[in-house]
C-alpha cells in the first residue's frame, strides 16, 4: 500500500490523473490525497470564519464530484483512502512539512495534462513540487486524445467504462466461438 499525493484543481484532469497511475500499478492498493494550493485570505473577517472544509466544498463541481464517484467505483478494492485537502503557502518548507506529517510515499505530477484554476486565490502546485526538490514521478498525457474531450459526463462514463465493455466483449467473443 502506498499514500499518493496528486495536485488537485477539482476538475476531472487529477481524476484522470489516478486512472492513469492505477493502470499502470495493477497490483498496488492506494491511499489517495488530492491536494489544492489556495491562498488564506487577507481579511481578519475572512480568516475568522475560515473553516478548510467549506473551502473544498465550494472548490467541488458536479463534474469533479461525479468523476471522483466513478473512479472509486471502478478502483474501490484498491483504493483505501481518497481525501482532498488544501495547502495555504507557496513555501517549499511547508509542503515538504506536509508531506512530512501526511507521511506521503509518492507525488505524482501530470505533463501535457493542463491545471485549471477557478478560484482567485489558487495556485499551481506542481511548480512548487518541482521547486521543493522532492521526488516526483511525472505520468505523460501528451498526445492523448482523453485530454481533449473529458468534460462532459457522457465522456467521462465512456472512459471509465471503457475497460468493462471490452472485457464483456471479449467474454461474448469467447462463449459465440465455444457455440
């Protein structure tokens, strides 16, 4: 069992990201931290009422939300935990602390897999990954036409469901050439 730690924009792209990083690792089971860079804000009202919790779930989306129910369905006997957090600094210390405390074993980083930030106040946390000098294991999507057309929910069903349709395919295949 190993803990992943994968920057998390809350659109499908990270969800994509674990697809990718579970087909490659058939045999491993996972604990799952999808971490966001955000700022805490400036104001002393704000950081009054600040609560990490109602940041994540105003950061969430439907797509995001139902990406994440399909991942774990496909992937629920390997996948231990799935948790999303949030680190508030762009200081190399504080994730390397973080990664530290959260006793994090891998960080994987995607390349031609763009981050979309919706909220003001995020940061892109894979170049604070780079900078921090920790180990990362890079996962390519270049020249991956998943990247292109995964937001839609019809889309995302299709890639998650893709490999259950095959395997009943081949199953189908397999009992017409018995007959």
């Amino acid at each position: 069992m190993k803990k992943i730690l994968v920057p998390n924009d809350f659109s499908v792209n990270p969800i994509l990201l674990l697809k990718k990083i579970f087909e490659e690792n058939e045999d491993e089971k996972f604990q799952i931290v999808l971490l966001h860079g955000i700022f805490t804000p400036n104001s002393i009202m704000d950081l009054l009422f600040y609560n990490k919790k109602r940041v994540i779930h105003e950061l969430q989306n439907e797509d995001y939300l139902k990406a994440c129910d399909l991942f774990r369905s496909k992937y629920d006997s390997r996948v231990i935990t799935m948790k999303s957090d949030i680190l508030t600094s762009m200081r190399s210390h504080v994730l390397k602390t973080y990664l530290e405390v959260n006793q994090i074993d891998e960080i994987y980083i995607p390349e031609g897999l763009g981050m979309n930030f919706k909220h003001k106040d995020s940061f892109d946390l894979i170049k604070l990954i780079k900078r921090a000098g920790v180990e990362v294991n890079v996962v390519s999507f270049k020249n991956e036409e998943v990247v292109e057309r995964a937001g839609s929910s019809v889309e995302l069903s299709r890639l998650f469901l893709a490999d259950l349709s095959k395997s009943i395919i081949r199953r189908y295949e397999g009992n017409a050439a018995l007959s």
